[in-house]
C-alpha cells in the first residue's frame, strides 16, 4: 500500500517535472529596436523584435512585455504581446537621452527577462534617404561628377554621414566611394576618376555618425547624369574583310576609349608608290552609341595586288579631339607566306564561351594576336597581346551557329598568315533533315538515294554521320554513312514493292529525320521483260521457221499424208477405158498401185491377198487416213474423222476379223499384173478396181462379171466417188464401220447414196491415178470371202 | 645556483626606495586612468546636454514660429509686449557650479511657464493643432535638459547639492483673459529660445572649463 502510494508520487512528480520543462518561458533573445523618421523628426514610436527558442502553447501562453525606460528621468513604458514583436509609443522620442530596453516572457509557470539594450535613444534610430539627390557636369572636367543633396533631417536630432556609389548606366556592379571620404556631415561629394561621356548612375544614403549607432537609411533613389566629352585616348581597332581575293574592306572598331561620340575617321593609305587620304564621316544615332557596343564602321575598299603591300593609318575624331593613330599593315600575297601562322589551333566550348587556344609561330616574334570569328554575315574581332596563349570570345555569340575562327599573328603591324578552324559555341540536333531523292529510276533490287547537305543555318552543329532509313511497310532497315558522303547505293530490294526511304542527320547532340520519299521498284529487270518478249517471239519464230522449212523440205510427204492425190478416176485409163479400147497398159510406176486383182479367195486367202496387197500397196495408211480425213479430197467429206480405212482396219487386225470386219466395197481380182509387173498388153480378163467408197459393194459390184458390163459405169462411179463418199460423210464415222461387212451381209441392202449420173463427175482418163485399173465391166464385185463384219 | 641565492640578489635589488616609487608610479598611473576616464565620461554628458540644449533651442525656434501662425492677426506683436514675472534668460554666477545652477534652477522655471503656456493653449487650440505637440514636445525635452543638467553637476560637484532658488520658486501669472495669454505665451517662448541659447553657450564653455578641471575640483 505504500509502496503503491510512493509510487503514484514519483510518478506524478516525473510528470509534473517534465510538464515545467516543456512550459516554462524560454528566455527572449536577439532584442532589437528601431525608431524610424517621420517628416523632419524621429517617430514617437519604437519597434522591437526578438526571438525566443519557446514556442506558445495554448494551454500556457506567454505574453512577451517590452520595457522601455529612461534612465535618466526613470520613466518607463511598455506594452505587451504574445507576439515576438512590439511597437511601444513614447510620447515624444527621447532623443539624446539614455534608454534601456528589454523583455520579459512571462507564463504561469514564470517569468524571466532578456538581455537589457541601454543606449542612447539615437542608437535605434533609421534615418531617411538623403533627399534631392542631384548629379551636376561641368565641362573641363571630363572625369568628374558633382553630387549634391540635402540631409534628411536636422542634425540637432541625429547627426549623419553618408555613404556614395555609382555605377555606369547599364552595368549592375556599383562602385562605393570609400566610407572614410563620406563619413561626414556633408551634402555633396564630387566623383572623380570617371570615364568620359559615360553615363553614371549614383545613389546616397546615411546613417548616424556614431559609430555603430543606427541603421542605415535606404539607398536614395537613381540620380543619373553624363560626364563631359574628352578626346579619344585609345587608337582605333583598324581590321579588314577579305572579300575576294582582290578585293578588301577596310573597317574599323571605335576606339576602346573614345570619350564621346566619334563623328569621323581620318584615313591614310600608303602602297608602293601612291598615297591616298581621306575622312569617312560617321552617322550614328544615339540610341546606337548607348548599348555599349563597340560600333564597327566600314571605311574603305581596297584593291589589293598581288605584289603590293599596303600600309592603312586612321585616326578618330570626336568633338573634342582626334585618337592616337591606329595601323594596319598588310602584306603583299607573296610576301604573306613568310608570316607563318599560329600552331596547333583550338576552339571549344567551356562555361558557355568559346575558348580559343594556340601556341607562337616559330621562331618569329609576334606583337600581338587578332581573334576573329564569323558566321555567315556577321564578323567581330578582339586583340590579345603577344604573351596570351589562350583566351575566350568576348563578343557575344549565339548557340547552334557556326563559327569560322581565325588566329591572325601581327608581326610590328604586318598581318600574318591565319590558321582557322569552325566551332560552335552549343550544338544541337539539326533544324532538319536532308530531303533525299532518287538518282534516276529504281531497278529491280536496287535503287541510288541522293541527298544534298542541310544548309549551314539549319546544321545546329557538326554532323557526324547519317542515317539512311528505308521501310517497306512490313521492316525499316537503316544503314549509316560517314558525313562527308550525299549519295549511296541501296541493293538487296525486293522487286515490285514500294519503299519509304528518309535520311536521318545527327550531331552529338541529337539527330533529326528528313522527309520521307517514296519509290516503287521494277517488277522486272529493265530488259527483262524485252528479253522475254524477243525469246518468246524468236521462239515462235524458231518454230515457224522450222514448220516452215519441214513443210519445205517435206511438202511432198506433207502432200501426200495431207492431200493426198485422189487420182481423178476419169483421168485413169479405167476412165477411158472403153470396150472400144483395148486396155492400154502403162508400166506401173514405182509408188503407184499396180498388180491389184480382185480375187474371189477364201477368207484366208483374202487375208494373204490383202497382206499382199498392201506390200504391193504403195499407199501409205497415212494417206488414206488423211485422204480419209480430208473432206475437199476428192470430196470424200464423209471421211472428215479420222477413221482407220479399210487397209488400216485390215494392218490392225486379224486378217480374217479384219476381213470380216470390213465391208467390202470393193473387189480385187487377180490379174497378171502385180506390182512392178508390167501388164501385159493382153487384155486382161480379168478386172479389178478398188475404190474408196465407205459403201459396200453392191452386188454387182462384188460380181466382177458384172463389173466388165458395167465396167465404164464403175468409172463413173469410181470418179463419182468424192461424191459418194461426200454423201456418205454426212452420217456418222460409226458408219463406215458399218461398211465392213460379212460378205453375206453385203448382199443385204446397203444404203448407198444415189448415184448421179453426171458426166462431169467423169474425170479425164489422163488423170486417173495409175492406182486404178480398168474393173472388169459388167461385172460385179466378187462377194467377199467371210464377208462384212458387222459393226 | 641554487634558489637562496637568486632571492639574495632580488632582495638586494628591491631596496624599499624603490619600491615605494614604483607604487607612488603605479598609483599616479592609476589615477590618470581615473581622471582620464572621469574626463572621457564628463565630456559625454556634457556633449549629451549640450545636444539636447540645442535641440530643444531649434525646437523652440520652430515653435514659435509656430506659435505665432496660430494665434491669428497681430501675432507679431504679442511677442513685443512686456510682460512681468518671466524667468531671467541670462545665466548668472562666477563659478561654473554656479552657473550650473543657474541653468538648472531657470530650467526648472521656464518649464513652469511653457507648462501654464501649454495649457492656456490648450484651451485656445484645437486638440490637434501641432501647436500643443509642439508645446508638449518641448515642453517633455526641457523636463529631460533639466534632469541631464542635473545629472551632470552630480556628476561633476557630488558632494555639492544643488541649493533651492533664492527667491523661492518661479511665480506664474495670475488668471488671464486671451489676449494676455497670447501675449504671455509668446513672451514665454521667445524668452525661453533666448535662454536655451545661453545654456548652449555656457556648455560650451563648460567643455573646456570643467570637464578637464574636473580632477583638480574633485581634489578640492
């Protein structure tokens, strides 16, 4: 139970404890205290600040009271505040008078005080800026500037010194006259050691003269005024622009200390034997002498020889006087070789300025050094003495442009030989790319891309390499090229598709594509297609050529196997054979069918008779299929399909099938006349006659008795055998199977066409084909052995 | 050498003559430290009245000048006009404890009459007319010269306390009509400027006089 109550003690102690230490009122400190002025007077009030590490707490605020007392008469006044910050009024400001400040934070828990200010009352105060500050130029003192203003206030209050500076219009670095010259009760002050008709702004403020009494007041506000004009006391920057190699522009930089206004350059120019003088007024406005810029006049144009050197003296001219005299001396072209150039020329970017470094030309001796640097039309120029080595561009310069920089060594006023390099002072991708087109048309698997190279404004900065990208919708390829080359070769395309191609420029900076072209490749090789068209067309022709030779050389197989002959029946001498006729006999020729008889032979026989007979036969079965096939032979159109005839039917099979496949239309006797054998003159008893005719023979036809009554009407008939045959060509080629009949069959009735009787159809005995012999007249055919095979 | 030697040669060299000159040294040295210090601080309060004196003197320019643009037509002349029973602006005693005093004591009577001026004003004037600021402003200041004047005779005759004024203190005029009261607040301040320029002068004077003679008062 004690135990328990001690320890419900200490905790509440503990806790107690650290609630004083949170909340206990932190000592105020860094008490300050201003009194500022009002109209002529310092104001009755006083501000103070100070800190305190303590933070309020709502539960235990602290309130913060300024004291302020005079020790003098023991007066005393405060207020107080939560705040770290109070104003106290008192009454009247106790100027002169001694006061001791100081703060109390009081909380519940306690009070505690700050450190005490005691000072004079002039300790806190902060004056106002001087007034009516004024900026007076006196001619004749060129380099110096009166300043004037009036104090803030009467010093029976507070006694002040002053502080000064001044700056040249447009610069932001002042310049503070030194504290001991100014530290008076003073109203004006004269500036000394100025530039000539420079511009100057100047402010002035104060403070009490105590030391380390106060504040300062603000800076007054800028008083601006020019000093007076001087002549010039530096000699003009002379340089040239070398505008072909004949012709120079002389120009000339103001000098670095004009002193005013330069309203003209004074010019000399001495050259082997001549001297020319001159005065180059100068029209400048105001506004351009005012940015402080060197301006750059142009003064002359010379021609240069290339054997004569020139030596140029200008002076500039103000209102006041004229400049130390500044040279330029150039040598002839000959002679500029012997001024050798600087060594080992740098130019890089560095904290954005360009850097320029070299080494001396041996062993001459330089005077000093010309930098200069140019981008398209704009040139500028510095100098640097003989000892400099590396320097940086001082003129102002612009990113993604290309500079040509130039180190010009000057030997005693000579111009030296330049050594140049380009540089940029920022690089950045190009503008844009180069637009590429094709070099003439494409082919098949290649194509010839040409581009031309971005224009110097549009570089951004030394290209390393390009990029050539071509895309035929379904992959983009790309291939990179060194900088120096505007064209390349594209193999390896496929033919007859379309290419989107772009070139792709980069710096080291970044890259930037140019437009897009398109191109179509050749579906074929140029000439191939031609090529194609002259092999096919000489094929053709090849082929007609060949046809046409083997129907040449072969017209007469062509002939026969096309157009056979069809020996005109009336032409034969069955055609004139006449019963009043003896026969005559011809000598059979040689591929002519001779020696055929109509046998009256068993089936057998009748095979071997026709086995001999197509020994005998010199008639191809070719000529009959094609005297078969054609339709104007003869007019055997019913032979128009090709079909086998009567011997082929007989070559394709068994004779006696064949025999009894066919129909017999015709008869051959036997008669003393084979092939080769020359008939005898003997009228032959015997007649035989063949024919062609798709119609089966008639009875009469196969009675070769009746053949020999009948015999010139066979002729008839055998000449009227196109007609026949014509007529039988309308039916179907099954029908000349149906002609091959069995012999027995062929007494059946046959369908034959009419005969008609037509003399015409009666050909000449002279032309019948000697093929055909006299038939036995009155006769008819000799049925056939094993007769018609039916169809 | 052992240590008994090298203190038989110290003894032998401090003989008591010279010791006692070099403690007569050693105080006189202290002494100009004193008074130099003493010298330094008399010419601060001094510089510090004498400010005042004249920032109250310049004040009291302004005020009248202020003072007569506010009481109308023949303000001018008010301030020609004789008036009975204000202070003496002329500094009077040979020693300058005395004439201390005399500051001190026509201060005091002066800073009666601005006070009666202030409120006769007070009843002439707009609550803000800087007239009464400019009345109360000087009015406070010569309250402060008077405590600084004070203070600097203590400082300079602390053993001489300032004796009350021979004829008692100042008397203020009896109850007056308007006129009267521009006429003697007129007079009142022009005297009063008249005055504060005597007292700037006698601190002058007083620089040269007192602060450096300051030691030798003491030691008297």
């Amino acid at each position: 139970m004690v135990f328990a109550r001690g320890l419900q003690l200490l905790v509440l102690a503990s806790l107690t404890s650290v609630v004083v230490r949170c909340d206990r009122p932190t000592k105020p400190v860094n008490l300050s205290c201003e009194a500022v002025q009002e109209e002529k007077s310092i104001f009755k009030t006083i501000t103070c600040e100070w800190d305190s590490s303590g933070s309020q707490s709502e539960s235990v605020p602290t309130t913060y009271t300024l004291i302020v007392k005079k020790t003098s008469t023991d007066e005393i006044y405060n207020i107080s505040t939560q705040l770290k910050r109070a104003e106290l009024d008192l009454d009247t400001y106790p100027n002169h008078m001694n006061l001791d400040v100081w703060v109390t934070a009081r909380n519940k828990l306690g009070t505690v005080e700050s450190d005490h200010l005691i000072h004079d009352a002039n300790y806190f105060v902060k004056p106002n800026p001087p007034s009516d500050v004024q900026i007076l130029s006196e001619n004749g003192f060129s380099t110096s500037l009166l300043i004037n203003w009036i104090h803030p206030i009467n010093k029976v209050y507070v006694e002040l010194k002053y502080q000064i500076r001044f700056a040249p219009r447009g610069s932001h670095q002042w310049t503070y006259v030194p504290l001991m010259d100014t530290a008076k009760y003073i109203q004006s002050f004269r500036l000394q050691n100025l530039q000539p008709d420079t511009k100057y702004v100047i402010q002035v403020r104060c403070k009490n003269s105590v030391y380390d009494y106060g504040y300062w007041s603000d800076w007054s506000t800028n008083a601006t005024n020019r000093t007076p004009e001087d002549r010039p006391t530096s000699k003009p920057d002379l340089w040239r622009i070398d505008e072909d190699n004949q012709q120079w522009q002389i120009i000339s930089k103001d000098p670095v200390f004009s002193n005013g206004k330069i309203k003209s350059f004074e010019i000399r120019i001495e050259s082997h034997r001549s001297k020319e003088w001159g005065s180059i007024p100068v029209n400048r406005s105001d506004a351009d002498s005012s940015t402080g810029n060197r301006e750059i006049t142009f003064l002359k144009k010379m021609q240069i020889a290339d054997d004569r050197s020139v030596k140029v003296y200008v002076n500039a001219t103000n209102s006041v006087g004229k400049s130390p005299e500044g040279l330029l001396f150039i040598p002839a072209k000959a002679q500029g070789g012997v001024l050798a150039p600087v060594e080992d020329l740098k130019v890089w970017p560095e904290g954005g300025q360009l850097w320029v470094e070299w080494n001396a030309p041996k062993p001459m001796s330089v005077q000093e050094y010309v930098v200069e640097w140019v981008s398209g039309g704009w040139l500028d120029w510095q100098r640097e003495n003989k000892s400099t080595r590396r320097t940086a561009i001082k003129g102002i310069l612009e990113k993604f442009v290309c500079y040509n920089v130039s180190v010009y060594p000057i030997y005693s006023g000579w111009l030296g030989k330049p050594a140049r390099t380009e540089a940029y002072l920022e690089q950045q991708a190009p503008l844009r790319g180069p637009n590429v087109k094709l070099k003439g048309d494409p082919g098949r698997n290649e194509a010839e891309l040409v581009w031309e190279e971005i224009p110097l404004h549009s570089r951004g900065g030394f290209i390393t390499n390009y990029t050539i990208h071509y895309s035929s919708g379904a992959e983009t390829h790309n291939r990179k090229v060194p900088a120096n080359i505007t064209s390349y070769r594209l193999t390896g395309l496929s033919g007859g598709t379309k290419y989107d191609t772009w070139i792709e420029a980069s710096t080291i900076r970044g890259s930037t594509n140019g437009s897009n072209h398109s191109f179509t490749t050749l579906k074929y090789a140029p000439g191939e297609i031609e090529g194609i068209v002259v092999g096919v067309s000489l094929g053709c022709l090849f082929v007609i050529v060949t046809i046409m030779l083997f129907c040449l050389y072969k017209k007469d197989v062509l002939k026969e196997n096309f157009w056979p002959q069809i020996p005109n029946p009336g032409e034969s001498t069955i055609g004139n054979w006449s019963p009043d006729y003896p026969l005559r006999a011809e000598p059979p020729k040689e591929n002519c069918l001779s020696g055929i008889s109509v046998l009256d032979v068993h089936m057998c026989d009748a095979k071997c008779v026709f086995e001999e007979d197509k020994t005998s036969l010199s008639l191809k079965k070719d000529k009959y299929l094609s005297e078969e096939h054609s339709s104007g032979i003869g007019g055997s159109s019913c032979m128009s399909s090709p079909r086998q005839s009567v011997s082929d039917s007989d070559e394709g099979g068994d004779m006696a099938d064949t025999t009894s496949s066919t129909v017999q239309y015709s008869s051959v006797v036997a008669s003393s006349g084979y092939k080769g054998q020359t008939p005898s003159s003997q009228p032959q008893q015997s007649i035989f006659s063949r024919s062609e005719s798709t119609q089966p023979l008639l009875d009469s036809e196969e009675n070769p008795d009746m053949m020999v009554q009948e015999g010139s009407r066979q002729f008839q008939h055998f000449a009227r055998q196109p007609r026949f045959a014509e007529c039988a060509g309308n039916e179907d080629t099954a029908d000349f199977d149906r002609l091959r009949m069995e012999p027995q069959e062929a007494n059946e009735s046959l369908d034959f066409c009419p005969l008609e009787e037509d003399n015409e159809q009666i050909a000449p005995p002279d032309r019948l084909s000697a093929e055909w012999l006299p038939v036995k007249p009155a006769s008819s055919y000799m049925p056939q052995l094993g007769g018609y095979r039916p169809q | 050498m052992n240590g008994h030697v090298k203190n038989m040669y110290f003894h032998q060299f401090m003989t008591p003559t010279t010791l006692l000159s070099l403690l007569l040294l050693m105080a006189v040295d202290s002494t100009r430290t004193v008074a130099a210090s003493r010298h330094q601080q008399c010419a601060i309060a001094l510089q510090q009245t004498l400010k005042l004196t004249k920032l109250v003197q310049t004040e009291s320019v302004n005020l009248i000048k202020t003072y007569k643009s506010s009481q109308g037509e023949m303000s001018e002349l008010f301030c020609k006009v004789s008036v009975n029973d204000i202070p003496d602006p002329n500094i009077s005693g040979l020693e300058p404890s005395e004439r201390i005093v005399s500051v001190y004591t026509h201060l005091q009577a002066f800073n009666s009459h601005v006070k009666r001026v202030y409120e006769q004003q007070t009843d002439l004037q707009l609550p803000t007319s800087p007239l009464l600021m400019e009345l109360s402003t000087v009015s406070v200041r010569s309250r402060d010269l008077a405590v600084l004047i004070n203070s600097f005779y203590q400082s300079l005759f602390p053993n001489l306390p300032i004796p009350e004024p021979a004829g008692g203190p100042t008397t203020l005029p009896p109850p007056q009509n308007v006129f009267q009261q521009k006429v003697y607040g007129c007079v009142v301040l022009k005297t009063y400027k008249g005055f504060l320029s005597n007292v700037a002068k006698e601190l002058r004077t007083l620089k040269t006089k007192v602060c450096r003679r300051g030691t030798q008062t003491n030691m008297l």
